[in-house]
C-alpha cells in the first residue's frame, strides 16, 4: 500500500477513533453508550476501510498524489460531517493552520495582500499581483507597491504558482529574509527587494475613523483574538463621541468570548450577552463582565444578509438591551457553536456542540433540514418571508423581536446591486491596473478629486483596454466611478486605510444608517431609563 494511502487511512482512522471517544464522553454524561454501539461503530470503520479499498484497487485512474488527501480529507470525514449539519466541519493540515492563524490575528511575513490576475503571457496564464503592502510592514517600508508583479522568491521564477503557493514562501520565521524581485510598470528593469520577515498584525477592526464630527465609525471584519481590544482601542482614540456606527456586513463571526468582551464595551455589568445549551457540556450563561465607561451615545449596528455567528451575537445583545438600532438586512442566521478538537497530523475537527440564543431566550439559526449546503449558503429560500411562524421574544424594554432566521433588523436598508457595467469593470481590474497607468509618472496630494480632466483620461483608458461603454453607462455609474478612482489612488499613495475611508464616506448604506442616529439616541434613552428602574428595583 502506497505510504500516502496509509497515512490517508490512518488519518481517517485517528478521526473516527477521536468521533468515537468524545460520543463515548458525551454518552458518560448523557447515558451508557451500549455494547450494540461500539458493535455498530467496529462494522462502520470495517465498511469504510472495504470501501477504500475498492476504489483505490479499481478507481479508473491511479489513487497517488492528491487524490488521496481529497479522497478522505474533502470527501469521507466532510461528506459525514455535513450529513449532522452545516457548520460542523473538518481542516486538513493546511486549512487548520490557516484556522489558528486567523484566531491569532497575525503571522510571519513581509505583509503584503496578493492576488492573481489574468495574464495570456505566463506559465499558468495568470500573474500574481501585489494589491496592497500593508501599512508599517517589511513591504511597506521597502516601498513596494499596489500593482508590483511578482516574478520571483530568493531567485525561484513564480512561473506557474498560484497565489497560495506564493503567500507560503513570503511567510517564515521571524527575523529570516527574503528576496522578492518585481516589475513594475514604468520601471525599465526588475526590481530586487531585500525583505526582513517581521510579525504581521493582521487587525480586525480594518477601519476607524470619526466619519462625521462627533459621530465614530468603526468596521468590525472578524472576531480574533484581538478583537475587543482592538474595538477599545478605538472607542479610547475617539474620545467624547455623540453617536457611532458599528459596522458588522460581511462579517462571519469567529471566537465567542470575544463577542462577548466587544458586546462588554457597550452593555451594563451583569446584563446576559449569549447563552448556550447542548447536550454534552453544562449550559453556559455569559454576562457583562465590566460594561460600558463614558456616555451612553446612540448605536446605530449596520448588518447585512453575510453577518453571521459571532457577529450576530453582538447584534442580537445589543438588540435584546435595546442598547443599539440594527439596520440593514437579516443575518445569515447561524445559532450552532463549534468547539475545535485537534485531532492527528495537525488536523482539527471543529464539532456543533451548542445552540446559542440571544438575552430574550431567541434562536436565531435558520433550518437546514433537507437543504443542500449549496442552498444553504448561497440561495437561502429558507429565510422567512414573514414573522407568521416565528418565535416571538421581547427586548428589555418591550419590542418585539423574532427567533429562527438570523437577526431582523429595526430598520430595513436594502443591498446594493452592482450593475453590470460596474461587474464588467471589476471584472477586468479597471481601477486597479487605471491607478498603475495614472500614477506611472505622477503623484497625488490628499486634496485630490476626481475632476472632468481625470475622468476623460479614465475614459481613454477604457478605449485602450477595448471596455465597451456608453454615455449612459458613464452617467448612471458616476459617483461611484468617481469613489473607485479615488479609493484606488489613495490605497496606492497612501495606504490602505485611506482608501478604506473614499469607501466608507461615500457608502450609500453608511450613509442611511447616520440618519437614524436620531432613533438610536431615543432607543439609548429608552434603555437608560430601563437600567434605572431595574437598578432602583434591586436596591430596594
């Protein structure tokens, strides 16, 4: 048997076996796991390792290299995972390091973001392109830029390497070097930087600003391990505020105990932020530990239909306190926690082991019985057309909220839609390889706008890239074409932050979600005076 093929089945093995163990822990708990169940289990490894057998034996095409891996770790131990729900799931060693570097919230490297793009001329037909050097790093202090080509790592041409293969051999230990060699557009040669890989932060809270005076912005991408702090952080840099947008779209969720300590910046002491129950582990009741210093400033919490778990978490908290005013769309609606158990080879199986509900008692998880994970990711039918058959909870104060489904929001702002002009323009990278063209031999300052004599360049540009458009489609799509050229420049001479903040200032729903700052400020007020009678209740 092939050493590949063993370690394949060992692994699947080891998986099963660690299965085995923690339903036999569970079933201490629960009730004697009977000698019919070990029998059960004994028949379904013998079945599994027959199976395998047969296909590696008579498979039409020899099972070496990846096929192994994905026999059993993209198929066997996921397919059954998936089978009990969505969100339990199973990480080969790649993914599972990835997982923990994600929750550690930095790694080892130059710090820069990458990405492929389409290119007739290379090996693979795509280059990898530099999007950003991120601010403070190695890159960004070697000058690297937006647009670079990378061509070469410590010499080896990157000739027919994907953007993953590329990011692992930027990373490494800390203080080791790197020699990256680019083209960049105007250079008439390579360009070699020597790089020094440093500790790269990788910050949740990508965007913090005062957007308007005296109201602060802060965008939330995941929850790490430097999540809470990262959003006192920037609750200390703002100061005396008078009202704040908390920005939760497209955010998956991540680490629970630090949707706990962010929802602490913002509740009273003792006050439930989440509760979970499951069948093998004591419930668990998480509160305030510290609760909100300062003022007690509206909260205005912007989410969409790609907030999800820890993210909805927050929501709900402050929901069910009546200590914010959700706006935008439902949530995803995932109410299953998963406790991670490391498993053989640095693999990690990460299990559904509770259901949490929100402070009113609310389940926000959406039903997956017979839904595809297909539909239940992307089509999502299943979100409720009505409250009709909803559970019905109530906030501190008395609103109605609803259970199953994700999180309602108080006040609906609907997505926005690209066009599909705008699709064809993303599509093809305009205003990233336009911000390559006009910076070519040129610079901008900060007070820079996006005048007729810029966009007839950009126009120009369209025409030597053969992008089909009209003068409608110039009209209809202005202002944000007008942001996208902006955005892009200021990443490029500024930095990534700058060019988050174009984004952010011009954003439609950002911009509907300042004007119910004045209907946060009431809710705020409501929930104070529902803290006071509960205090005064208590002291006497």
């Amino acid at each position: 048997m092939h050493p590949r093929t063993r370690r394949a089945l060992f692994s699947a093995a080891v998986f099963l076996a660690t299965c085995a163990l923690l339903g036999s822990f569970i079933n201490r708990n629960v009730a004697a796991q009977s000698a019919s169940d070990e029998s059960t289990l004994r028949d379904d490894l013998h079945d599994f390792t027959n199976v395998y057998s047969i296909v590696e034996q008579n498979y039409a095409e020899k099972m070496t290299g990846d096929k192994v891996d994905k026999a059993v770790y993209d198929g066997a131990i996921p397919g059954m995972l998936h089978v009990l729900d969505p969100h339990s799931n199973f990480y080969d060693p790649k993914a599972f390091a990835q997982m923990r570097e994600d929750q550690h919230g930095k790694y080892y490297g130059v710090g820069m973001s990458i990405q492929p793009q389409p290119d007739p001329t290379a090996k693979n037909g795509l280059k990898i392109v530099v999007l950003a050097p991120f601010e403070g790093t190695p890159s960004y202090r070697a000058g690297i830029r937006p647009g670079d080509v990378i061509v070469a790592i410590d010499g080896k041409s990157t000739a027919g390497m994907d953007s993953v293969a590329v990011a692992s051999s930027l990373k490494g230990p800390k203080g080791s070097h790197v020699s990256v060699t680019m083209l960049r557009e105007g250079s008439p040669k390579p360009l070699v930087f020597d790089l020094t890989r440093d500790e790269i932060p990788r910050p949740s809270v990508d965007l913090a600003f005062m957007i308007r005076p005296g109201i602060g912005y802060i965008h939330i991408t995941g929850f790490m391990e430097t999540t809470s702090r990262e959003v006192g952080d920037a609750l200390d840099k703002f100061g005396d505020i008078h009202g704040l947008v908390l920005d939760l779209r497209g955010n998956p969720g991540g680490l629970l105990n630090e949707a706990v300590n962010t929802a602490d910046k913002f509740l009273q002491k003792g006050q439930i932020v989440v509760s979970q129950r499951g069948r093998a582990f004591p419930d668990q009741v998480y509160r305030v530990s510290h609760g909100e210093e300062g003022a007690h400033f509206p909260i205005v919490v912007l989410v969409n239909r790609n907030t999800a778990s820890a993210a909805e978490i927050v929501s709900g908290a402050l929901q069910d306190h009546d200590r914010a005013l959700i706006v935008g769309e439902t949530t995803f609606g995932k109410g299953l926690v998963q406790t991670v158990f490391q498993t053989s080879d640095n693999t990690g199986l990460a299990l559904t082991t509770y259901h949490y509900y929100t402070p009113s008692g609310r389940l926000i998880q959406r039903n997956y019985d017979h839904v595809s994970l297909y539909d239940y990711y992307y089509v999502r039918d299943d979100v409720p057309k009505n409250n009709a058959d909803r559970e019905v909870r109530l906030t501190d104060s008395g609103r109605t909220v609803y259970g199953g489904g994700g999180i309602t929001p108080d006040e609906k702002i609907a997505d926005i839609k690209a066009t599909p002009f705008q699709d064809n323009l993303l599509q093809h990278y305009i205003f990233f390889n336009f911000t390559r063209h006009y910076l070519a031999n040129r610079s901008i300052a900060r007070d820079f706008t996006v005048d007729d004599a810029v966009m007839q360049q950009f126009k120009d540009f369209l025409k030597a890239q053969q992008i089909d458009y009209t003068d409608a489609d110039i009209k209809d799509n202005l202002e944000w074409i007008k942001t996208s050229i902006k955005a892009e420049l200021f990443t490029s001479q500024f930095g990534q932050l700058e060019g988050l903040k174009v984004r952010a200032e011009w954003d439609p729903q950002i911009a509907k979600a300042l004007t119910f700052l004045p209907e946060a400020q009431a809710l705020a007020d409501r929930s104070m005076k529902v803290d006071q009678k509960t205090t005064a209740s208590v002291v006497q």
